[in-house]
C-alpha cells in the first residue's frame, strides 16, 4: 500500500472545520472529522455511554462535554476509540486508492501521540496550548473571512500536492 499523507487542520471554531471539510470533500478528499467522531462514540455506543454513566452518575453527556475536567478524565478513554474507528475508516475508505492524502479535522485538544502521527499540521491561528505549539504549525490560516479561508484552503491544498509529490 502506497504512503498516505496525513494532515491534520486544527481549529476552536466548529464553523473553520466545517469550511474545511466542505472545501475537501468537494475536492473528492478523504476527511476524518475526529470531533464527530468522538462525540457520537459518547452519544451512540452504548459500552461508553454506560461507562459514562457508571463514572459520572446523575451527570448527562452535554455535562460532560461542557465539563472541562470531567472531558478531561474521559478524553484519554474515548481517544484510543476514535484511534481505532479512524484506522478502520482508513482501511475501508476505497478513496485512498485515487488520492494521495488525507484530511483530519479536529479541535485543539488532540492527543500528543495521535497528533504526532501526522505529516502536516494546519492551523485557524496560532496557538500556544498543552500539545500544539507555534513551531510545530506547517500552514497557519489567518484572515477568517469566507473568501479568504477559500484562498487560503486552494494555496493548503496546492502545497499538500507539491509535498505527496516528493514521497
């Protein structure tokens, strides 16, 4: 199996990863939205919403999202699962076979290692937080209006190729 670039596009804002994976699928790009992903592990498998429920009694999931240290306490958990729900998205994503990169979106608080694992990393602004630092950022997106993000996504876009390229 050929060598799959993998960027990661990091973002606070749902509405800047929505504009990304919109401007990439519509390319014919593979896209992982890790925050989706994550949280309909915690609304939809019932294993961790029972978990859940065992370790935070009388608290509802929103609580939980919205807790920062109960978030915390969980996020390693729910991590590996989004981990193996993505290597499994990978290896049945028949797209893979036409492309020579894809796209992982995702809020700032991604996990250290799972972080790592990427070739590129995209960032709506310069950031100083637990796991991503300035000089860690490939691409930084800078002027937040639509048209400007578009510009900006079809420059990202043209460096992704020029960089598969040279694997």
């Amino acid at each position: 199996m050929k060598k799959i670039f993998r960027v990661l596009v990091l973002s606070e804002k749902k509405e800047e990863r929505n504009l990304v994976v919109n401007f990439f699928e519509e390319l014919n790009i593979p896209v992982f939205d890790y925050d989706f992903v994550f949280k309909k592990i915690i609304n939809d498998d019932v294993f961790y919403k029972n978990k859940l429920k065992k370790y935070f009694a009388n608290t509802t999931i929103n609580e939980i999202l919205n807790d920062c240290k109960k978030l915390k306490k969980i996020k390693p958990i729910i991590d590996l699962e989004v981990a193996c729900r993505f290597e499994s998205w990978f290896e049945l994503n028949e797209v893979f076979k036409q492309n020579d990169y894809l796209i992982n979106v995702s809020n700032f608080e991604i996990d250290l290692d799972i972080y790592n694992s990427f070739d590129y990393v995209v960032c709506f602004k310069k950031t100083k937080n637990n796991n991503v630092f300035i000089n860690d950022i490939d691409f930084e997106i800078v002027n937040k209006e639509i048209n400007s993000v578009n510009h900006q996504l079809k420059t990202l876009n043209k460096n992704i190729i020029k960089l598969c390229k040279k694997l």
